[in-house]
C-alpha cells in the first residue's frame, strides 16, 4: 500500500502551515524571492503574499523577512523562526513515515515511537532490542539481588507479550534517563552476551527466557542462533514476535545439539543490558 499522510499546523482552529505552504516557504529560501517562490511552488503571487502575511502575524514570531523593491530590487528571507519550522516540518514528516511502514509490518510493535524507532531508525552494534514498559524500579539492589552500595538499580520491565526482565542501571543512570514506572524503554544488548542453555536454572541473577530456534548460521568457530521468544506465563494475543540473538562458539553449539524448531533458554545478565529511552 503507498499510504501518505499529510501534516496540517493549526492555531486557534486556524490553519497556519500545511504541505502548500510549506512548500512557498521552501522556494522562498531557495529564490530568496516571494514573487518567484509563488512561481516555483505553483500557486499565485497574491495567494503566496496573503499566506505570507497570515503566517507572520499568526503567532509572536513572523516566518518571512521581505524587503520593498527600488533600485536594488525586493527580496525576502526567512527568519530563523521560519527556518526552524522547515526543519519541524521535515522531521515530523519522517516520523509520519516510520509509522506508516510500522502499520505495514507486523513485526514492527507500534506501543510507542520509541517502538518504531527502534525498529526502522535507530541502528546500533547490539543485535537485541526489546522494547518494553517498567514495571518497578528498586534501588540499592546489586545484579544477584543482595542488598549492595546503593550504586544500582534494579528495572522490571514488561515486555509486549507479557514476559518480564529485569536490566540493572546505576542510580545516576537512572536519573539522567528520568526513568519511572510506565515508562517506555528499549533493552540493547549484544549477541555474544547471550548464552544458550537445554533448562532453566535456580539462577536468579540472569534473565532466561524460553525461545524457538529460528535461524542457525555457523562457521569452525562461532555460531549466530536467532531465536523467537515464547512467553511461558502470558501467551498474548495481537503482539508482534519478538527475537533474540546469540553467538556462541560452535564446540558448544554442537554440544546442544541446536536445531531450527527446537525449544532452549537463552540466558544473559541484567547488567549486559543498556537503556535506551525517549525523554
């Protein structure tokens, strides 16, 4: 589907910006003219000057300089205000895309922007990123959960499919990312400091999350396992699949005998994990 979405900017219930009037102020800055602006974004001079003029008195800041013609000629400009809103405008017109090729994608989650975000525009050296909602926030809590020196945070997060983790941040961490309860977060974390396990153990200070093996690619020496998560407590309804991937050495990818369809935990610390988040 070639969906588009077109932004309107209004004030008062008034349309002060949309796609044609963007567009004027686009040639305006490259011509440095109104008259050939209006030429070049295809409307008439009078309609160019009468949008000009309502956007400059609109709000506090006008968007257009215009200088009266003489002997040197006329010219306008925009202002920084005016520059600053082509920017805005261009920026929230990209957002509108990610969200649109969001809804073409069932594996995209679209919970949040960070969720989209993290899919379609952030690109990181970590492989993993899970995006999920904290549930709690406990501090002075050390990664083994004993009481430790008040340096670290311990972070619930509920992922979308119901399934919990837990990732730890020192408390300055904490507090430059204004983390809180019910705030959206993305959980980074490399392949290699993911392992793979046959069963779950008594081990309290690793996430173990149950997972299907998807995808294998091995050499003499590493092996790459993508894996989709299954949530053993809360199978929810409507939620995009979401991946984990490990890279192991193959000795002991052998050794688990790892096969596309077969069920294994893949286990890695609340402390590998960084933070990422939209403030």
């Amino acid at each position: 589907m070639d969906l588009k979405a077109l932004l309107t900017i209004s004030v008062a219930d008034k349309v002060f910006a949309n796609p044609k009037r963007i567009r004027l102020l686009q040639q305006i800055q490259a011509c440095g003219s109104i008259s050939q602006g209006a030429k070049f974004a295809g409307m008439s001079y009078k309609t160019a000057w009468d949008s000009v003029k309502d956007m400059n008195t609109r709000l506090p800041e006008p968007v257009v300089h215009s200088e009266k013609g003489g002997k040197g000629g006329g010219g306008a400009k925009l202002t920084v205000f005016g520059e600053r809103l082509l920017q805005m405008y261009a920026l929230t017109q990209q957002m509108q895309d990610m969200v649109l090729a969001a809804l073409q994608d069932q594996a995209i989650p679209m919970n949040s922007l960070l969720d989209v975000m993290g899919h379609l525009s952030l690109k990181t050296s970590a492989r993993n990123q899970l995006s999920g909602t904290i549930m709690s926030l406990e501090h002075g809590r050390s990664e083994k959960g004993i009481a430790a020196d008040n340096l670290n945070t311990d972070i619930q997060v509920v992922l979308a499919n119901g399934l919990i983790l837990h990732a730890t941040v020192t408390q300055s961490s904490c507090t430059r990312l204004s983390l809180a309860v019910g705030k959206p977060i993305l959980l980074l974390f490399k392949a290699p400091a993911v392992s793979i396990a046959i069963d779950k153990t008594a081990d309290a200070s690793n996430n173990q999350v149950l997972a299907v093996v998807h995808e294998i690619h091995s050499n003499s020496q590493t092996t790459e396992v993508g894996l989709t998560i299954i949530n053993e407590q809360v199978m929810a309804k409507n939620t995009a699949p979401q991946m984990i991937y490990a890279s192991i050495d193959t000795p002991l990818a052998n050794q688990l005998n790892l096969v596309v369809g077969g069920q294994y935990y893949a286990v890695f610390s609340s402390s590998q994990m960084i933070v990422a988040c939209m403030n």
